[in-house]
C-alpha cells in the first residue's frame, strides 16, 4: 500500500511539472452530452476526427502528446505525436518525437510514404487533392497517396483557386508568375512580373502589365485595364480601385471604366459572399452594399460582417483604452440589419458556418444559442469551442 501510494506522489510530481489533463465533454447541438475525456486541449471534428492534446500514462510515465480522437470518444492514434494537423481531408501531416520531418498518415494512423519534408502545408477537401510541401525553400505538390506530382521548384500561393495557383519559378531574380493547374502544367505563362500572388474569382485574376495592374481570364490575356487607379479585385461585376497615394482613395467601378462608387473611401475590404463590403473614412468603419448604400454608419472601429458565416454582423465602437472584444461596446445586428435584442448577454462569437452561436452570459458563463438568437443550450460552461460537424467541447 505504502509503494503505491509513494508511486502514485512521484506521478502526481512529475504531471505538475507540465500542464494538466482538464474535463472535456463532447456535446451535440441538443446539449446532450455524447461523452467526456481528459485532455489539455481539443481541436473541434475534421472528417469525423479531432486532434487531441493530452498527457498519457504509459508504464508508469507521463507521456504528452498530440494524437486523434472520434466521434465515440475513442482514441483511435495515440496521443505520442510530437504535433498532429486536423483532417481537412481523408489524410493529414504528423510529426513524431525527435523527429525533423513530417509523415504523412490515414484516418487509421497508417503512414502514407513521402519524402521527408521539413515543412508542409495542410490538405484540405477544396483544394482538389493537393498539398503544398518544401525542399529547400522551394514549394512543390504532392497528392494523397505521397506522390510529389508538381516539382518542388516554385514560390507562390499554397492554394488552387478555381482549378489554377498562382506561382513562380524560386529561381526567377524577377519573381515572374503565372499559373498551373492541378497536375503542375502551366497554363498562364509564368511572365507578370508582380509583389505576390493573386487568385481567380469568376474567371478573372489581377496580373501586373507593365507596372499596371490588369484583370487576366484563364488563357492569360488581358480582358480588362482602367485609368482610373490600381485594380485591388472583382465582385458582382465591381471592380475595387485605390486612386490615392498610401493605398487610400478606394471605390468600385464596373467594366465600362465608370465609377459606380465613388473613390471617398480611405480603406475598403472588397464586398464579401453575401454583397457587404466594410468602407473606413477617418479612422472610423462602416459598411455599405453593392450599390454604395451605406448600411452600416460609419461610427464602428472595427466590423464583422460575414453574416453567412458567423450569423450576425457585429460593429465594435472606439475606445479610449486597450480592452478585448468581449468587454468592448458593440452592436449586434440580424441579417435585415436590426439591433439584435441580447438581454444578459456580454458577447458573441462566430458560427463557423454552423448552426450555433456561442455566447457568454454576463457572469462570464457560456452557451449556444441557434441563428435566431434564441437559446439552446444555456450557459454552463467555463469554456466553449465552437460547433463542428455536430459537434462541441465544453468545460464546466
């Protein structure tokens, strides 16, 4: 009795010398609770499949380490990885002690052989099947089954836009870019010569010609150029322009080369999904439509506004003092641009293109309520993390 009892002190002392396994639990969107671990620390579901963070005992000793947990509560990758990335995709990049290189792996833990990257990027669903990976300092391509389909010999963008990336030869003094596709064939000659990389949106992509900035199809040729300032992207068949020194003077104008918003603004963020584009004048935000209509005043030092994703749109007031967003002044607005009526309410924090909005009471307590902003699950918890695939961990 007495051995295990000095056993049981000497595992206590050395789990008090690293951080501490806490009570997760794993609820779905009825607030029912699916089951509970320990951990330190839990990424949200990917693919039916979370990354955890936890300290293990293992013959007598404390082993921390990143490993994958499922929808069940079963550890089904030991938590004995140095790091572990989420599974945007059916694979996802390791890193096992001592290590310097990533593997990659299965949802079964399998390993996929590959070279032995230093430094890789994320496999995600949309990025038709393809990897970002470095040798050297130079960025290739690999697949899902750790076959390095397009050279490591460029620099440029990680991801494909609208079936084409946006890249340059690492040995270009130049930095000329153009595009490949999916299988590394060029498509768009690597010849603009440009500060960085840029992404197609409808069919259309900013390229420098000759110092200019001009909107290029997907054969490369020139379909657009304007007089009236440097192009910064498209939406809706508007087209944002900075006509001032200092990247101020910002406005939209369509394929005629005619403002339809005029250039007043001293920073925009281009219109998003939803048709919203969030202008500053002064120092001060606000948000207007693809018209130019003013819709939100600008009065706000900051702006969200991707309703689609986050389920409100949110103006934060100025502050005479450094303070976090939880305890800042703030609007909450619905989709029709009312005042969100949020009695006891402190803050919110964004869906993730859920279905449920975590908020904190003003106690400092949280919970979930749906996209009508009525409550679902009542503030209980210490901690939250936001609802993926059906799913949420909380901390009482």
């Amino acid at each position: 009795m007495r051995k295990i009892a000095l056993l049981f002190a000497l595992i206590l002392v050395g789990l008090s010398s690293q951080a501490k396994n806490k009570t997760w639990t794993c609820i779905n969107e009825d607030g029912d609770d699916i089951f509970s671990m320990q951990a330190i620390h839990i990424s949200d579901f990917h693919n039916g499949m979370a990354a955890v963070h936890k300290n293990t005992l293992v013959n007598n000793e404390w082993v921390t380490g990143d490993g994958y947990v499922n929808t069940k509560g079963e550890i089904v990758i030991p938590c004995n990885l140095l790091k572990a990335q989420d599974f945007k995709a059916d694979v996802a990049w390791i890193r096992r002690d001592g290590e310097n290189f990533y593997r990659l792996i299965d949802k079964t833990g399998k390993v996929i052989p590959t070279k032995k990257y230093k430094k890789v990027g994320t496999f995600f669903v949309s990025n038709l099947g393809r990897c970002a990976v470095y040798e050297d300092g130079k960025m290739g391509f690999i697949d899902e089954t750790g076959k390095e389909v397009i050279p490591c010999i460029y620099a440029g963008s990680l991801s494909f836009t609208e079936g084409l990336a946006c890249v340059a030869l690492a040995s270009s003094a130049k930095g000329e870019y153009g595009f490949i596709n999916r299988d590394g064939e060029v498509v768009i000659p690597l010849k603009f010569i440009q500060a960085g990389t840029s992404s197609f949106r409808n069919g259309l992509a900013r390229a420098t010609v000759e110092r200019k900035t001009v909107l290029i199809d997907k054969e490369g040729k020139v379909v657009f150029k304007t007089k009236n300032g440097n192009i910064q992207g498209v939406h809706d068949g508007l087209i944002s322009v900075i006509t001032k020194p200092n990247r101020k003077g910002w406005g939209w104008i369509n394929f005629k080369d005619e403002f339809v918003i005029n250039p007043t603004y001293d920073y925009a963020i281009n219109f998003n999904e939803d048709g919203y584009g969030v202008v500053e004048k002064n120092e001060l935000k606000g948000m207007i439509d693809t018209t130019g209509k003013v819709i939100l005043p600008l009065k706000y030092e900051t702006i969200y506004c991707n309703i689609s994703k986050d389920g409100y749109f949110c103006g934060v007031y100025p502050s005479s003092e450094v303070t976090s967003l939880a305890n800042a002044r703030k609007d909450y607005f619905d989709a029709d641009l009312n005042l969100i009526p949020l009695e006891n309410v402190k803050y919110l924090m964004g869906a993730k293109n859920g279905n449920r909005i975590a908020f904190s009471n003003m106690e400092g307590k949280l919970g979930f309520m749906d996209r009508n902003y009525h409550i679902v699950i009542p503030p209980l918890f210490a901690k939250v993390k936001t609802f993926s695939e059906g799913f949420a961990w909380v901390r009482h």
